[in-house]
C-alpha cells in the first residue's frame, strides 16, 4: 500500500472563460500546474496524477517536467466527472486515497495539505474537507472507498457531488471537516481579472491574513486569552509605528505584516525556545516570512546598517508591551535585570537586548523624528484608545 494518498489534478479543461489555457499561465517561477504539483510534492505526496484534455501535449510536457505523472481523458469536453474517473482510473494499484484539485484553484497552502493528512492518520475517514471560515473547499482528500464508487459510477447525475452527498447520507461519521487557515481553499481562476487577483495573492502567500492568523490561533494553535491580549497590543504597536516610518520615509514597508506577526509572535509561549517552535509551526503552514520575523522576535542579529523593517518593528513592539500594557523600554530592562541579578549568565543576555532595543528604538525615531512614545500616544489618542 502507498505510504501517502495520491493526488489527482484536473487539468483537461477549454479554459474558454480565460481565453488562455490555466494550466500553463505562468505563476511565481513556474506554471499554475506546476505550482499545484510542488505543494504536493512538498508535503510528501509523490504519487500524483495530472489529466489532460484539451492541448494535452502541452499540458503532459509541463506535468512531467514537474515530476507528475499524467493522462489523457479523450472525453474530457463531457464535463468535469469523466476526467475525475479518468484519473481514478489512473490512480496506482494500492493507494489508500486521493486528493482531489482542479488546477484553477492553484493557491492552496502547504499547511492545508500537511493538516488533511495529519487528520487522517490519526482518525481515518471516507472524505476529509478542508474547511476555513465555516466553509468547505478544495482539496478534499477522499478515501479508497470513493475511488472504488467512482470507478463503478460512470456517469451519475450530478457527477461525483452526488456520490459523496450520498456517503454522507449512509455514513454522516466517516466524514470530517478539517479546520485550516487558508483563505485560498476557496479562490478559482476563470476569468483574467481571477487571474490578476490570484498573482496578486501569490506575492503575499508567505504572510497569513489576519482572517488566517486568527483561525491559525482558534482552531490549530490556541492561545490563551493573556497570550492574544498581548499578541494583539505586539501587532498594534507594531503597526503604528510601521506606518510612521511609512509617513516620514516613504519606504516600502507593511502594516498588515507587522500586525499580524505582531499578533503570532509568541504563539507557541510555554514550549522549550519557543520563538523557534512558533517559527516552526508557520513554515509548516505555509507562511514563510511570517515564520521568519516571528523567529527573530526574542533575539536577532541587527546593526544600524541594515536599517528597520517589520522583522524590527515586530521586535521593538514587543519590548514596548508587558501583557496588554506600554512599557518603557529602559523599565523593562531594568525590570529583568533586577529580576535576574543573582544569575550572571542570564544578565549579559537581558544587557545584549537591552542595547538591542535601544538601538532600533533610536533608528525609528531617527526615521521619524519623534520619540516612540509619542508616535504611539498620537496613533492611539487618534483611534481613540
């Protein structure tokens, strides 16, 4: 038996709304199939089958190019469900299961995949649903009991949708909604301006959006209350003084970035180096930038020379927050130094991010040429905090 499921991607269609093939749109370094393919590979699923239609020497050069394996569905023009047998058909003898994903919902996250496979190894079911803000999407990962409907089926009315509303009629317990944080389970190509708008989302994939951070923190990694409490204050410091330096500057920098890494930063508080086990748990996710400034939030290597960025701001927010409170910099120092006095090993490491935070607290303020406290207290009095 397959160590993995399969996965199977739906590539065989006209692409008529779009006006050019989807499969072959370019995206990031590749093509959107080709990114379909990487993010199962990237989670360990190696058996992955690609169905062709129209173009399909095209569309077969780029699926083996990509290290899939693929086939063609003459029948493709008969709609989606001919070309879902076709790759169940295909499936290798043993797999316990597939993955099922169109090719135009190219933007699913790594994490997705990744938490329908841990779900599945620990409680086996028929068919498992990703699922963010109460929504079911793509891909479902379905069992070998669907395969063997499927292959027996071959053209029920309604195509496969039928086939599992009817497993979950007779078997309502073997099937499992999967919490995930990612928006993109639910985003589709088919028009040029979907397009757009999805090269548009590929550029920010590493961060999550503040609708995935939160369901990061409701349903994969809780927090308690004290830890959002501060978490939310991090990212709100964060973010004004990230705007500040946007204001006076001009530099390219992100708000969203440093709110929502601001509001993550500490989200596995409690384990053993727990700024790298945060870090961790965001890259396998999917959200690579946002594992990297939460990694440096404790402790970075940092000069003058390499200026302020979010990693920064989310730093310095952090030394400026005690719970859900401003804190000085200086009386926060202070405090832990008193605090750890008798331990000369734990000082030098307080003293080394002590000058740490002074001197990013005197590089913003030199950018924006006000102190922090009144950056803060103007952003906050505006806001009416």
């Amino acid at each position: 038996m397959s160590a993995q499921p399969s996965a199977i991607i739906l590539a065989g269609g006209y692409s008529s709304r779009m006006g050019e093939l989807k499969a072959l749109l370019p995206m990031g370094r590749g093509t959107v199939l080709e990114r379909a393919i990487v993010q199962f590979h990237r989670c360990g699923v190696e058996d992955i089958v690609v169905v062709t239609g129209h173009r399909a020497d095209e569309v077969a050069a780029v699926a083996e190019q990509a290290q899939a394996r693929y086939v063609h569905n003459p029948s493709f023009a008969e709609g989606m469900y001919s070309s879902i047998r076709t790759g169940v058909l295909a499936l290798s003898p043993g797999s316990p299961g597939f993955f099922l994903l169109p090719v135009d919902i190219p933007l699913i996250r790594r994490g997705t995949i990744r938490l329908l496979l841990q779900a599945l190894a620990e409680v086996p079911a028929t068919i498992l649903y990703p699922v963010f803000d109460d929504r079911r999407g793509h891909p479902p990962l379905l069992s070998s009991e669907v395969a063997a409907l499927v292959r027996t089926e071959t053209a029920p009315d309604g195509g496969l949708r039928t086939l599992l509303s009817r497993i979950e009629t007779e078997q309502a317990e073997q099937v499992r909604n999967i919490p995930v944080a990612d928006a993109n389970i639910h985003f589709d190509m088919d028009t040029p301006d979907d397009y757009f708008h999805g090269c548009l989302l590929f550029g920010r994939r590493e961060v999550p959006s503040m609708a995935e951070a939160e369901a990061i923190l409701d349903h994969i990694h809780p927090m308690p209350e004290k830890g959002l409490a501060h978490g939310r204050m991090v990212g709100e410091v964060a973010g004004i003084l990230c705007e500040a330096v946007i204001h006076h500057s001009g530099r390219e920098l992100s708000p969203h970035v440093c709110r929502v890494c601001g509001l993550l930063h500490d989200i596995a508080k409690g384990h053993p180096h727990h700024e790298a086990t945060g870090a961790a748990w965001l890259r396998e996710l999917g959200f690579d930038r946002a594992a990297e400034i939460v990694a440096a939030h404790k402790d970075m290597d940092w000069n003058p020379d390499m200026g302020v960025g979010e990693r920064e701001l989310v730093h310095l927010a952090d030394k400026l927050v005690r719970g859900s409170r401003m804190i000085g910099v200086n009386q926060r120092f202070e405090e832990k130094l008193a605090l750890y006095k008798h331990d000369p090993e734990a000082v030098q490491a307080i003293l080394g991010r002590y000058r740490l935070a002074q001197n990013l607290a005197a590089a913003v303020e030199a950018e924006v040429g006000q102190p922090l406290e009144l950056i803060i207290e103007i952003a906050f009095t505006a806001c009416g905090h």
